[in-house]
C-alpha cells in the first residue's frame, strides 16, 4: 500500500497494526436484566472462600496494594501443582489463558514449518497467527464436526486444538491426545482445555509422559472466576522455562495480589468446584434434551454451553428473536457453521426461558 493509499488516522501505525483483523471478543452488554447466554460464563458464583479470602488479602485499608505482586505468584503456583500432582516448574501462570497462549504461541511457534489448527475453533487463534506472523495450516474437522487426529500426520511447526473443541463443545477422549502425541514427537502440542471440567479427562495426565505436551487451562469458566483473569499452562519443566523467559521479557507481574488470593482459595475449596461442575453438567443435558424436544440439531458438548442448529429456521433469525426478548445467544457468520447457534448454559430459569421464547418464536 502507498502512502497516499493509507487512510490520514492509519498513517502512523505499522503495516502490521493496519493489516491486523483483531478478536472479537463476545458482546458484554451494558443493559441491565438481560439474560446473557453468549460468553460461556458460570452460571454460578465462585467459592465463598474466594470472596473472603480477597477480601482479607486487601486489608482493611488496601494499603497492600502499593506493593507489587508476587511475581511468580508462588502460593497459587503451589496449590495448583499439587492439586494435579505435579511440580511448581510444570505450571506457568498468566493473566487469563488469552495471554498465556500468546506467549505460547512466542516460545514454541516461531518456526520453519507451519503450525496445524483446526478450521473451526477458538478465533484467537489465527490472530496470534497474524499477530506474531507464525504460518498456520487450518485442518478441516470432519462431517460430524470432529477433530480426526490423523490428519495432523504431516510435517509441522506445532499443533494447536481445543479440547473440547470450540465452538462446537464436541471432546477427543485421552487415547486420541495420545495419538496425536505419538504423531508429532519433533512438535509441541498444545491442548487448550478451557472446558475440559465439564465432562472430559484432562491431558494434564499425560504430561510426564510427553515431552513436547503443553496444556492451557483457565479459572474463568468451571471456577467462575472470569473476573480474576487467571491462565494456568501446565508441561514439563523445559517446557514452562521457556514461557517464563518470554513472560520475564514482557510483564513480569501478570498476576495482582487479590488474583492470587482468590485463585489459592478456589483451588482450596475442591466440594464446591465438584458440586458445581456436576449441576453444570446436569444443566446442560436437560436443556440439550428440550432443545431437541424442539427439533433442534444438538452436538455432543462437553463444554458450558451447547452449539445448536435448527433445520427449518435461519440461526440469525432466531438469534434476533431471542435477542427482542433480553436473551443474547452467539452467533458466527461462518463458513459451515452460521447456521448453529452457540448457547451457554445459564441457571434452570435461564434455560427456561430461552427455551419458551424459541417455542414462542417457532
């Protein structure tokens, strides 16, 4: 592009800012009493033990808050590891799973050969590719809208997935993740497991048994923590030493002090991460269920929310339809997919009430 091509107010950025197609994060509505299905919130609140224990490490003046974190955020590292039973040096910690993927995508991507994605999944992902001007090959899911981990048998730069998968919320059990490993021994691997706690076993096991294993986790989704914004990367000590040299070279305090705090406490309180998890689950099969009571089109979800199709309505006219009644549901615009409808499960009376509003409407 010429000078006298660029718009006046792009004249000062770089080619790169001006060719960047950035993430579009879901809609995060200013209206009040909306009922807010589209960005795969918890339905529930976190641990009371998060409320007090943020609460205490604030004081009772906050003066603690002129001092800088822990920059390792050693306590949180420490519950976090022996929650999974593995070592402090196997766990990294970010500020929310985006940040930790992009430094992944920093220590393991830069590479000769092109990195391997499926074609529908998190939409972070080719922005850290553009972002960082890492080549990414986009391997189709099949008819069925699975990941076939044979199709990854090709030379490569790394691998990255979401596990289950999003938008679709469909899960590769651990055997194929094994596959997948023993496919690509020369390749980092890197299962982003953002819904894994919702009915899928996590490859955090597999970890001592693959060196070129990376696995992301977060706390936004099945702690109900998405406000705390925590990201939890979990591989062999080679593995985290690398994203530690890329976070000491970009922030070394990415974690603040009531982040920690609320982390360490919701990791404590292990009976309410269970019970919660399970009446998500319990929650997403009964609105699975009436849902295709309706005639909908359902895809097996392992994830906090359901990716639905109807085979007789328009996915955007129903979208506006929920929408005129104070329900955001998400919608892509797709190729293949801007017929499905992505719907996190919210409370019982949420759910109702998205599925009276779509008897309504159809």
């Amino acid at each position: 592009m010429s000078s006298v091509d660029i718009p006046m107010k792009q004249r000062l950025w770089s080619p790169l800012v001006r060719d960047l197609v950035p993430y579009v994060p879901g809609e995060q509505p200013k209206i009040n009493n909306l009922i807010k299905l589209n960005t795969n919130e918890s339905p529930f609140p976190p641990s009371p033990k998060v409320r007090e224990a943020v609460i205490s490490a604030l004081g009772s003046d906050g003066d603690i808050l002129r001092l800088y974190p822990d920059p390792d955020a050693s306590s949180l590292k420490q519950v976090i590891a022996t929650y999974h039973g593995l070592a402090t040096n196997q766990v990294f910690l970010g500020n929310g799973s985006d940040e930790v993927l992009a430094h992944i995508y920093t220590a393991f991507f830069k590479q000769s050969l092109p990195i391997l994605s499926p074609d529908i999944s998190y939409s972070f992902y080719p922005v850290y590719s553009q972002l960082y001007a890492v080549e990414t090959v986009q391997i189709p899911l099949n008819a069925d809208f699975r990941i076939d981990v044979n199709d990854y048998k090709i030379p490569n730069g790394g691998v990255i997935l979401a596990n289950p998968n999003a938008p679709t919320g469909v899960l590769l059990t651990l055997d194929q993740i094994r596959q997948l490993l023993s496919n690509n021994p020369e390749s980092v691997v890197v299962i982003d497991e953002a819904y894994i706690d919702f009915g899928g076993q996590s490859a955090i096991t597999l970890i001592n048994e693959f060196d070129n294993l990376v696995v992301c986790h977060t706390v936004s989704k099945s702690r109900a923590l998405a406000g705390l914004r925590i990201g939890v990367v979990f591989g062999q000590a080679h593995l985290i030493e690398a994203l530690e040299r890329v976070k000491n070279s970009f922030n070394s305090y990415p974690l603040d002090r009531l982040a920690i705090a609320g982390g360490v406490a919701s990791f404590e309180d292990d009976t309410y991460f269970q019970s919660t998890c399970q009446a998500l689950i319990d929650l997403r099969e009964d609105l699975v269920s009436k849902l295709q009571g309706l005639g909908f089109d359902v895809l097996p979800s392992h994830a906090n929310f359901i990716f639905a199709r109807h085979p007789q309505y328009e996915a955007v006219t129903l979208a506006k339809g929920l929408r005129e009644s104070g329900i955001i549901v998400r919608h892509f615009a797709k190729p293949r997919i801007d017929q499905f409808l992505r719907i996190t499960i919210g409370t019982a009376e949420q759910n109702q009430a998205l599925v009276s509003r779509l008897q309504e409407i159809l």
